[in-house]
C-alpha cells in the first residue's frame, strides 16, 4: 500500500509540473522590448559622458599619468563617436528629442 502511495504522488506531481509548465502562457508584454533601441543608445552616450567627465577629474587628481589618460580619453571618444553614429543611423539622421531640448536650450542663453 505504501509503494502505491507514493507512486501515486509521484505521478500527480508529474502531471501537475507537466501543465504548469505547458499551460502557462506568457503574457504578449512579455516578448515585448521594454526599451528602444534608440533609448539604449542615449542611455549609452550618456555613461561615455559621464565617463569623460570622471577621466578629466582624476587625471587632474594625479590619478593618471598623461599617456594613460589621452589613451583612455581618445578610447571612449571613439566609443562615442561611434554610439553618435549609430544613433544617427537609428534616427536616419533626424535629431533626437534630446538634441533639439539641447538646441533650443542654447538658443535661449
């Protein structure tokens, strides 16, 4: 009687895993990117920035000498450049939301 217990629970897990697994459908939000391609792209020009920004500081802390810093400095440069151009790419050379507040921003002063 024992042995037929624990069959018994064995294959109601079984079958109970079974249809958790291939009953639960994925809700269509789920497949969905959360983000642009476009907003990774600002999200990533903005750390080069930032980054550039640190770099200048600790260089001029002493933490760099002059050869590493202008390596390091002409590497995320290049980085961004290349974001730049990739988000050109995205855009089609339109510019983005962030550009234009950028613009009207400078006109204003």
């Amino acid at each position: 009687m024992n042995e037929y217990a624990i069959l018994a629970a064995c294959a109601l897990l079984a079958i109970g895993t079974f249809l958790f697994v291939f009953q639960v459908s994925p809700e269509a939000s789920d497949s969905m990117p959360h983000r642009s391609r476009l907003d990774q792209l600002l999200d990533r020009r903005d750390a080069i920035y930032d980054n550039l920004r640190d770099l200048r500081f600790e260089h001029r802390a002493g933490k760099f000498s002059e050869q590493d810093y202008e390596h390091m400095k002409q590497a995320l440069e290049l980085e961004a450049a290349q974001v730049l151009a990739e988000m050109d790419r995205t855009t089609g050379g339109a510019p983005t939301s962030a550009t234009l507040q950028s613009i009207t921003e400078k006109t204003r002063s």
